[in-house]
C-alpha cells in the first residue's frame, strides 16, 4: 500500500510542470527543440505516401468535416496537407506519420523516441492557443524531463519485456507537456497524468507493422486528450502512477520512483545533460552503431559485398531487443532486422530512405548476404552500449571495428548542415520544397515565433493535388 507520508508521483510532476520558469531555458536548450521539429516534422512529410501514412488520412478524413484552411479556429494542421482537423486528430496523424520511417530522435536513457511522441500534440496545441515558441520549447522541456526520469526507474526490465517505452512512458510525459503549455494548474496537470495512464499502451509486437506508428500516433492524441480533458474538470487517481494498482506496478516491478522525483528539475535538466539523438540512419536505433561500423570498414578496405563470407555482430546485454525480424522480407520489417542493415550496409555502401521498400530487401544480392550474418548479445551489464562488427572474407581475412560512440548521438550530433542535409533528403523523398529554408530557419529560431506562425511556414507538398 502506498506510504500517505509520501507525495504520489502524479502529484510531484504536477507541481514541478505547473511551476516549471521558463527563464531556466538556455538558448542551447531553446535551439535543441527547435533541431528536434525539425528533424520529427521533415521525417512526417517524407512518410506522406507511406501505406500507413495514407491509412491514417483516410481514417481522419472519414471522421472530420475537412477544411481547405490548414489552420481553420480550433483545430490542426495536417502536416503533409493543406488541410485541419481536430486537435486530438491531428496529433493522431501527424504522431503517426513522424514514426513511420523509424528516423526520428531517440533518447537512450528513455529506450525510445521523445519528440514523436509529444510534438505533434504541442504543435496542434499550441497553435491553436497562440502559444510562444518559448513556451513550446519549454513544454518540450518538461515533458522530456519526466519521461526521462520514469524511465531511469523502470526502463531496462519494462522494455525488454516487450512494451513500447516510447508511447507506454511517453504518454506520461507528453500529458505533463500539454498541461504546461496551456498552463494548467497543479491539480489539474495531476488529473492529466492520471488520465494519460489511462491511455498508455504500446508493445514491441506491432514492430514491423503500421501499428507500431499507430502507438506514437496513440499516444499523442492520448496526452493532448488528457489535458484538455483535466482542463474541463476531468480528474483521476492521484496515485496513478505509483499506487499499488498504478502504472509502475503494472508495467513494471513496482520499483520506486522517490529518487527520480527528487531530481526531477534539478539542473542539468535532461534536455541538456542526456538531450537528444538525432539519426543518421532511417532504421531501428539499435543496429545504427554496427551500421558505422560496417560502414566504416567497407569505406577504409574497400571489399565488396561478394567477397563477404560472414559477418558477425556482437552488443552489450539487451543491445538488440527491438531487432526481432533476422529474416524481413518487407521495408518495414527491415527497420528492426540487423541482418538486413548489414547486408544493405555491404551492397549498397549507404543505408538510406530508398534503402526500405519491399523491392530493396528481396533483392538476390541482399538475401544471400542475410544469410550470412549472425548476432550475439554478450551477459551482463546493459550499460555501456557498444556493438562490434567482425567481417570475414572468402580469402580468410578477418576484420573487426567496434562502436561505442555513435554519430548523431548526443556524445556526437551532427551539425546543423547535416541536419539541414537530411532534412531536404526527406522533403524530396516526399516530394515538398522549403523555399529559402523558411520553416528551417523559423524552427532554429524558435525564440522569435509563436507556434502558429510556426506551423503555417511548414513546406507545401509540390504536388498539390496529394
């Protein structure tokens, strides 16, 4: 039974978001949300015509009075289209759509992906409510902090047990999010969390599916609808989260969240001390280690894909859960299969968006290969991460390289060219322009705008008819 002495879990995120200043913003802090909406927004609009994508459209449209305007009063902005709809829709949507591609940012500490989780709920939101890119970048602030700090307590067992952390822990932390940005009171923002635990959900099982992308979508509309509900009076269990039916019991161990909620807030908040990963490789983030180094080691020896014998990839404990597809026979099984990512890595020199349709990973070339590769996870500590490739060739030859420190992680970001590089790599995967880089330029100078304006500068597909 919960001790009454201590102050439940809900309550302790509620006051810490509802009290959250602004002020402790840096503008380092300020920029890394605006590199993140970046980063979630181009991987969205790159997914347009994704079969999951198209589901999802069909799905809103049927269940929505569409609009031409894509910001008619109170309602969404379809990211991909030049067309709204409801809040809670269009965070559905746009939620799904940044997920489909498996590009987007990663938190190592949470498992999963932050930004997909809660920035299109923020983004609808906050448009809808005028609200400041300062306010936005530290709701962003907020939201990640709790994610991170749940997950520190109860990650490692959680998801190797099978649950998407990203959404099933996410949803927790985007609802905090969306209280902070409408500026919902302690008891209120309780009421959201509340109300988002009785939302969460998510399973590895939907890995390699279009419901994979259905659970961040989920979980967006699930966080913005438990705010706008705690918003009108909605409430729920104070001890939702630690009570002795609650989340942590259920999803997890029943491990104790009393120090995770000592330094919630504390500086450095994790937006600055664990911050942001950004991916270089349009895959499950698990195989992107091996994919540097495999890469690396073609690049440096310069074999080609027939001269592979085998190639053998090594991680840490639990280093490659979520790669449950060693044979995938389409592109999204392929994004959680580090079979395929080897093989491609070796074929094709590069691993890209192009890299995961279903004709890439049937190809002759790449099912030999597949074949060849095998995977090992060593025992004992989860932590430190690394993975080390070994290849051999026909000749004999053996080479190894091993990765701890991988590129786009927040050890190693990549610059803001690079970011600009895959960000127009994405608008031309789904066919859009970004003129002068407008929303580019507008999103890494989050402190100069206000979310409306914000969205309204998103790119136009250059095929207006989608």
């Amino acid at each position: 039974m919960t001790d009454q002495t201590v102050t439940p879990a809900a309550l302790r995120i509620a006051e810490f978001s509802a009290q959250f200043p602004v002020e402790h913003l840096t503008e380092a802090a300020i920029r890394t949300v605006g590199r993140a909406i970046v980063d979630t927004v181009g991987i969205g609009l790159a997914a347009v015509d994704e079969p999951a994508s198209l589901t999802a459209l069909r799905y809103v449209r049927s269940a929505n009075p569409m609009t031409n305007s894509p910001q008619a009063e109170g309602q969404g902005r379809l990211w991909t289209h030049d067309e709204s709809a409801s809040l809670t829709d269009a965070a559905f949507y746009n939620g799904l759509i940044g997920h489909v591609l498996d590009f987007d940012d990663v938190s190592s500490p949470l498992r999963g992906h932050p930004s997909v989780v809660m920035l299109p709920a923020l983004l609808a939101l906050g448009a809808s409510r005028r609200s400041s890119g300062i306010r936005l970048a530290s709701a962003y602030a907020v939201g990640l902090e709790v994610m991170v700090k749940i997950a520190r307590a109860m990650v490692s067992d959680h998801y190797a047990r099978g649950w998407h952390a990203s959404t099933t822990i996410g949803v927790v932390g985007a609802a905090a999010a969306c209280s902070h940005l409408i500026g919902l009171s302690v008891e209120q923002t309780a009421n959201a969390i509340g109300l988002a635990v009785a939302q969460a959900s998510g399973t590895q099982a939907s890995f390699g599916t279009m419901a994979k992308s259905f659970q961040t979508g989920h979980c967006n509309a699930s966080a913005l609808r438990a705010a706008l509900l705690a918003e009108a009076g909605m409430d729920a269990a104070s001890d939702a989260l630690d009570g002795r039916q609650g989340f942590i019991k259920l999803y997890g161990n029943g491990e104790s969240l009393d120090e995770q909620m000592e330094n919630l807030g504390c500086a450095p908040l994790e937006l600055v001390s664990s911050g942001l990963e950004i991916k270089k490789y349009p895959m499950c983030y698990a195989a992107h280690r091996s994919l540097d180094a495999i890469l690396d080691l073609r690049r440096t020896l310069g074999f080609s894909a027939e001269e592979i014998a085998k190639i053998e990839v090594r991680s840490n404990y639990r280093g490659m859960v979520p790669l449950i597809h060693p044979g995938a026979e389409t592109g999204l099984q392929a994004k959680f299969s580090m079979h395929y990512a080897m093989a491609a890595a070796a074929v094709d020199g590069y691993v890209r968006l192009a890299s995961f349709t279903d004709e890439a990973v049937q190809r002759p070339a790449i099912r030999r290969l597949m074949a060849a590769v095998s995977t090992e996870e060593a025992q004992g500590a989860s932590t430190p991460r690394w993975n080390v490739v070994s290849v051999t060739l026909r000749n004999g030859q053996r080479h190894e390289k091993e990765v701890r420190v991988l590129r786009g992680s927040h050890a190693d970001p990549l610059s803001d060219a690079e970011l600009q590089e895959k960000w127009t790599d994405c608008l031309n995967f789904g066919g859009y322009s970004d003129p002068d880089q407008r929303f580019f330029k507008a999103a890494l100078s989050l402190e100069r705008h206000d979310i409306a304006s914000l969205t309204a500068a998103m790119p136009a597909p250059r095929d207006n008819t989608r």
